[in-house]
C-alpha cells in the first residue's frame, strides 16, 4: 500500500504549484525538497500571463501582486553604462488586458517561492518534507519507492507513491537516473551576481526589464530590476567555446557591477552563480509512473522568460489527469497525452528563447560598428511581445477529440479565439451578482459550454453525468442566468452557435466543438467527446 498518490521532488516553484494544484484536486502528495529556504538569487523575475491565470486559480493573485515591481517603461535600454551614452530602447512589450482576467506580474523568484511555500504548509492533502534529499528512486509494479534523508544527515524514510513527479531542475538527478537525455543545444554561460545597492542617481527616472550595458572586451553586462529600486540582478554572457568560467569572486562581482553601472558603487553582493544557458528538451517525459516536469523536462536560455512558465503549465496539464485515472474515470493512456501536449510546446518555446539570445548578438556587433541599432533592435521587440505564445498555443495530438462540424476549419481562426486545443478565451461576465472571468467557471473540471437556444445541453449533461463511469460535466449556458455575457462578444470569441456547444477540460483547453446536434443525438455526442478526450483518441 502507498504512503501517498503523488511523490513530488523538487520543491521550487513548479513543484509547489503541482502541489498545490494536487491539493485542490484532492492528490493526496508528498513533496520533497533538499534546501530548507527558498533560493536566495532570483533566477527568474516574473511571472507570465497565463501563470498568473493559474495562480489566480489556486487563490494566489493578490499575494503575488502585492509583492511584484512596477511595470517598467522601457523593454531593453542599450548604454555604454547606466552612467554613459545610451545607444537605444525598445518599448516593454505589447500587455492587452483584455484577453486575460489578469496579467503577467514581475515577481522574483524567490519572493514567489516564499508566497507558495507558505501555502503549500497549510494545504489540505500535502505533506511537505523540507530539508530532506532523495537517495535512491526505484519502480516496483505500478508503485514507486524513493529513500530521503535529511539533508543535514539523520533517519532514513522509504516513502512509496503511485505517482513521481520529478521538479529537480535542470541538473536532474531522477532524470539521469531513469537515463533519459536531453535534446538541444547549449548557447554559453551566465554569470550571474546579485546584489543590493542606491543607483537611483544614474538611473534617473528609466525603468526598464533591463539594462545592457557594453562591456570592454565584447558582449554586454546587464542591470536588471528585481524590485525596481534597490535588488539588482547583473549578469555577463560567455561563449560556449570558453568552457564553464566559474563563480566570480566577491572582488570580480564588484568590478562587474562598477562597470555596468558607470561609477564606484558601493554594492551588497548577496550572492554569485554561473550556470549554462541552454535550449534543450528531454527525449521523453515519462518512464513508468515517474514524470518530468519544469527545468527537468526542459532547459531554456532565460531570453524570453518562459522556463517557470512553462514548468507551472507543465504541472497543470499532469494533475487533473492522474486525478482523473486514479479516480478510475479515465484510462490510463490518458497520462500519455501529457508528453504528447507538453513536449511540442517545450520544443517551440527552446527555439523561440534561442532566436532570442541570437538577436542581442545582432545588436551588439551595431554596438561595436557603432552603427545604427535600426533593424536589430526593431527585431527585438519580437523577444518581449510573446502574449500569443503565452496565452494561446495549441494541443493538436493528446487529449482533444477534434470537431465534428468545423472538421478542424478553425485553423483560419485568430489565436485568441477558439479552437479545439487551445485555452478557452477570457471574457468577463457577471455570475451570481459578481464580475468573473469565464475561465474562472472552468479550472478544476470538464465544462460543457452550450448556446442559448438548445436546452437538450443542459440535460445531455446531466444524463452523463449520472453515468459513474465518467468524470462530472458541468453545463453552463451562454448567456444563461448563471453567465451573463455580452452575446456579441461570446459569439466573435467563441464561435459557438445558438444550438452548439463546446467541451472544455479540467485544465481550460478547449477538447471538443460542435456546431449543433440532431433532436435527441445530445448525450451520445457528448460521451463520445468524453470518451475520445479521455483515451487521446481524435478517431
């Protein structure tokens, strides 16, 4: 017998949020991090869009927010220093509040770390084990077996899960212990200080995601905000070919820092790490019951700021599925789907991060030529505008059973509109007397989504409901007296007609569309929707 459902290791922010995500399923977990606190150098500093869709799921938005910095002025802002000549800007990117509830938020990590380690101390199902190393992971039949020990040394403790879910970053220990490579390349290496110090003087009133300041002997140093006033990140690239150039010294951090910044700067080094910048994804994403999720699945170069991102997805798209498998309501190949939906994404956000390395490259040989930045520097808007990659990729092979009347023609549609794969589109709407988001009605289980003129929904849903061999659908119709939209705007969005309906998951993905069903066809069409969703079968 297990002592729990899902065996979490790794305890940064992917592996907090799958346990918070199982808490609300009702996994029971447990979760295993070797570092007592948080880590202290802020390796990512925000959180996207569709994360913070998530994290409003999980009730976290307002702790984020409070802790997040100012939305910056400026994208990148080039300079010879924070306190020299300044070649050129680029604007902060292209934020349309309307197409989500909430935005993305520029939290560091280890502030966003700290908000989710509270919660996961008190959420229902978790046992959160804090401080404690796995030694050794084996699988035995449908079980999985790992041996922890503190990790200041103590009792060993065999803990045995139906589930492993490995958050242990990019170094991953299960990952190579269950031999599984990565696919990719590595682009070079980041030194990385950060520090805590008053520039406000050369800084003037510029905010910015981050300074790139011309460093003498090639490339750029950065300046990047954490809080926007005093925490700073500075980081120096290295070429692959020059090998690992190790931790900087206390005294080599302080000259980074000066440089960038221009003058003497009377900095607080906190803490320096290097670390190699790569674009590479795991060959497979499962072995057995064990999953990889986050940094140990894939690796991005931090261009573009969408590792955590995608590793919280990650945990979103897994969690309702072993629910729904464990509960018996699914099958097991049902599991398979999250590699089939996830590793294609990981393998487009690599490539996107790795073009994004290569623009700054084209910036700095203008810097060098002192040319104008022009083209270069247009083309970086690219890097920052990424809202559709965030908000609307698409499944097209896992848990979706396709359209039975568009036979696949929205193609041709916007990616914020829908689609069978994609994240369901945000529209506010008023539900019991409250301003909410549509998406806010669908996290947490399968929604049927149905027309104002065809009640045979409603009741379709309800038959299969009834039917315990199959996970609740809820019906919601649009606009109904339980969703008060504005109909125009659900119908330019949705492109549901009065008489059709749309099958959307646990997760906000859109499984199922269908353009309107023959008198008395409701429940065999929507069970069969279920029924392909769940087996990952389009047939």
């Amino acid at each position: 017998m297990s002592d729990t459902t899902l065996l979490i290791i790794g305890g940064g922010p992917v592996g907090l949020s799958a346990a918070l995500l199982a808490s609300q399923y009702g996994v029971p977990c447990v979760l295993v991090e070797k570092f007592p606190q948080p880590y202290a150098h802020p390796k990512a500093r925000g959180v996207r869009d569709r994360a913070m869709e998530l994290f409003r799921f999980l009730g976290l938005e307002k702790d984020i927010q409070a802790e997040a910095a100012p939305a910056p002025q400026h994208g990148f802002v080039y300079c010879d220093s924070l306190a020299g000549e300044e070649y050129g800007r680029t604007p902060p990117g292209q934020e349309d509040t309307s197409l989500g509830p909430v935005g993305a938020s520029r939290i560091p990590q280890d502030s966003l770390e700290r908000i989710l380690r509270e919660r996961v101390a008190s959420a229902p199902g978790v046992e959160a084990q804090v401080g404690m190393t796995v030694l050794r992971l084996t699988q035995e039949g449908d079980q999985v077996r790992a041996l922890v020990e503190p990790t200041a040394g103590g009792a060993h403790r065999l803990i045995t899960a139906r589930y492993a879910l490995a958050c242990d970053g990019a170094a991953s220990s299960v990952r190579a212990a269950l031999d599984i490579g990565l696919e990719g390349e590595t682009v070079g290496y980041w030194q990385s200080v950060y520090w805590h110090g008053d520039i406000s003087d050369v800084m003037g009133d510029r905010t910015a995601i981050q300074f790139l300041t011309a460093a003498e002997d090639g490339g750029f140093i950065t300046v990047a905000p954490v809080d926007g006033h005093t925490r700073w990140l500075t980081f120096r690239m290295r070429g692959k070919d020059s090998g690992h150039p190790g931790v900087l010294t206390d005294s080599q951090a302080r000259d980074l820092i000066e440089a960038a910044v221009g003058r003497p700067c009377a900095a607080e080094v906190v803490s320096a790490a290097t670390y190699a910048v790569e674009a590479r994804v795991a060959t497979r994403y499962r072995e057995g019951s064990v999953f990889l999720a986050g940094d140990a699945a894939h690796v991005f170069a931090p261009t573009g700021g969408f590792g955590l991102n995608t590793g919280v997805q990650d945990a979103h798209n897994l969690i309702w599925k072993i629910d729904l498998v464990r509960k018996g309501l699914a099958p097991s190949e049902l599991l398979d789907t999250y590699e089939s939906e996830r590793r294609p994404v990981a393998q487009s956000n690599a490539r996107w991060s790795k073009q994004n390395a290569d623009r700054f490259d084209a910036v700095w040989e203008r810097v060098v030529a002192k040319a104008p930045l022009g083209g270069p520097i247009d083309r970086q808007r690219a890097h920052l505008a990424a809202l559709e990659r965030d908000l609307a990729f698409r499944y097209r092979d896992g848990a979706v059973a396709g359209s039975a009347a568009a036979a696949d023609a929205d193609d041709d549609s916007t990616g914020f509109t829908a689609a069978v794969g994609r994240r369901a589109p945000h529209l506010w709407l008023r539900s019991s007397g409250e301003r909410r988001s549509v998406l806010d009605l669908l996290d947490g289980h399968f929604t049927l989504l149905y027309g104002a003129g065809d009640h045979d929904w409603q009741r379709a849903a309800a038959h299969t409901d009834a039917d315990a061999r199959l996970p609740p659908v809820h019906a919601l119709r649009v606009p109904g007296a339980a969703c008060d939209v504005d109909p125009d705007e659900f119908a330019r969005l949705y492109r549901i007609p009065p008489d059709g309906a749309a099958l959307v998951r646990p997760d906000g993905h859109i499984a199922w569309m269908h353009g309107r069903a023959d008198f008395g066809h409701h429940t065999p069409l929507i069970t069969e929707a279920l029924r392909r969703t769940l087996s990952g079968d389009r047939g």
